[in-house]
C-alpha cells in the first residue's frame, strides 16, 4: 500500500494536450514502482485535457487534479503544481511525455542509494564511461556541461528532484525556455548530481512545445547565452578562472556564430540586432569572437 506520504511526486503541468494526455497518466499507472502520487495542474486548457485528467482521478486515488483560475506559463505553472507535493522527491512528467515502466523505479532507488545527490539525471552522453548510477561533484558537473559535451541541458521529464532542494531554491525563477536549465546550474553548483540510466522516460518532440516555440523566434539564443554567462559568473561557481574563461571563450564564439548565421544564411538582421544588443554585444566583439 501506498505510504501516508507518497515516497514520489510525479508532477504533471498541462495546456492543450488532449492528444497526449492519457498516454503520459496511463505510463504513470503501469510503472513498477507504486508510493506515488499524481498531481496534475491544468493551465486554463481549452480543449477536452480536464475531462480526460479527470475521468482517471475518480479510478485511482493516488491522482489529484488542479485546474488553475487564470493561466500561469509554463515555470509559474510547474511551481504551482511543486506546491502541492508530498513526496520527498518530485519527478515532473510533461503532459506530452510517457514514463517507462521500470522508469519511476530506477529513478527513485538511485536516489535512495545516493542521498547525497539533490538532483537525478536520466541522460547518455559519451563522457559516460562509468556504470550507472554514478554521482558527480560540482566540479565536474560544470566541467562536463562547460569545456565538455555538456550534462545539464535536459528537459524536467528527464530529472528527479529532492524536493527539500526544490524549495530551498525556491523552484523556478520563470524565465522563459531556460527556466529548468537555470535551476539545474544553481542546484548543481552547491550539489552533487547523479547520472542514471537513460532510456527512462520518452520525451517528445512536436511543434506545439515550448522549447520549440523558443527555437523558431530564437528567444532561447538570447535566454540561453545569458543563463550560461550568469553560471559561469556565479561566485560559487566551482570552475578555477581558467576553466572559466575557457568556457566564457567558447560560448562567446558559438553565440557569434549563431548571431551570423541569422544574419548572414536567415537575413533576419532586425532578430540579429535586438538578440545581439539584449547580450551587450557589439559587432565588433561578435567577429571579434567568431
């Protein structure tokens, strides 16, 4: 039987996905691990998600629905939904996303056996030359995700969270595209973080999702470059000055690149010159740095 408290919080934000939804609730339900509790925290969806949510709250106890009275976004609305969880761990599961069935499982026992770790990454990346789960030191957490090929870039399906941590930090800060991004870099500075085996969860990719929504407007350029510049900024920032102007040199020259190319290959001059000014970047520093 499922504990007082759920040991997880399975986290489940919502906005128009009526084509997705009772995938993602009936992956939840067929996990092998059962101390669970689903919250699912509609935002004002206009399209049949609340009935269909609803319709499997009143067969399983361990599903809540909240339905917001004015629509929050996509960080204020997974905060929202934060605020209502028991579980020492929060594990969002995006509407559009399906958890696999030993997914929730492995999850939470690789948190069990490293209570030292605040924030779990399910992920593969070719650095990963060791056997999972494995934890990693902010130090080489930075490392990889700065001079290297990068670990921290995942969505929240892809995570699990100590929900004490969560609330220290206060969750999400709300700036769009990168908002979950941000977060991992300040609990990853002050936390060890843990790899997990990948293939845990299946995240989907369509037109109507944030991260693509940033992508064709190119707001996540301009979000992403700051958020990295503020990281690597940070005065606990656990990289030695070197490394760190290493990576800030790196950075400068990818968003040069990618300022050109919307320049030069997209001749979205006008896109170029607002995202360029809003960095305080010059042309000159922008070739400077290619």
């Amino acid at each position: 039987m499922m504990s007082r408290k759920p040991k997880v919080s399975i986290l489940t934000t919502v906005y128009n996905r009526e084509k997705y939804i009772a995938a993602c609730i009936d992956s939840v339900l067929a996990s092998s691990y059962h101390d669970w509790e689903l919250i699912i925290v509609d935002d004002v969806s206009t399209d049949t998600s609340v009935a269909i949510a609803k319709s499997y709250e009143k067969k399983d106890a361990r599903i809540k629905v909240y339905v917001n009275a004015q629509n929050l976004g996509d960080y204020p609305n997974r905060n929202k939904a934060a605020s209502y969880a028991k579980g020492k761990y929060i594990k969002y599961l995006d509407a559009d996303d399906v958890i696999y069935p030993r997914g929730l499982e492995v999850m939470v026992h690789a948190m069990e056996q490293f209570p030292e770790a605040a924030l779990g990454i399910s992920q593969k990346v070719v650095e990963d030359v060791k056997p999972y789960p494995f934890v990693m030191q902010p130090k080489e957490t930075f490392k990889r995700e700065f001079l290297m090929r990068g670990v921290l870039g995942v969505p929240p399906t892809q995570t699990i969270l100590r929900a004490e941590i969560f609330r220290k930090f206060r969750g999400f800060t709300g700036t769009r595209y990168i908002g979950d991004t941000e977060l991992w870099y300040k609990i990853a500075c002050f936390y060890p973080t843990l790899k997990m085996s990948p293939d845990l969860v299946c995240w989907r990719e369509h037109d109507n999702q944030e991260f693509k929504k940033g992508m064709s407007s190119h707001s996540y350029l301009k979000n992403n470059f700051k958020n990295v510049m503020n990281a690597l900024n940070f005065d606990a920032c656990p990289l030695d000055s070197c490394q760190i102007q290493i990576a800030k040199k790196k950075y400068n020259q990818r968003f040069a690149r990618d300022i050109l190319r919307l320049l030069v290959i997209e001749r979205k001059f006008i896109k170029a010159n607002i995202i360029r000014k809003s960095c305080r970047k010059s042309w000159f520093q922008i070739i400077k740095s290619v």
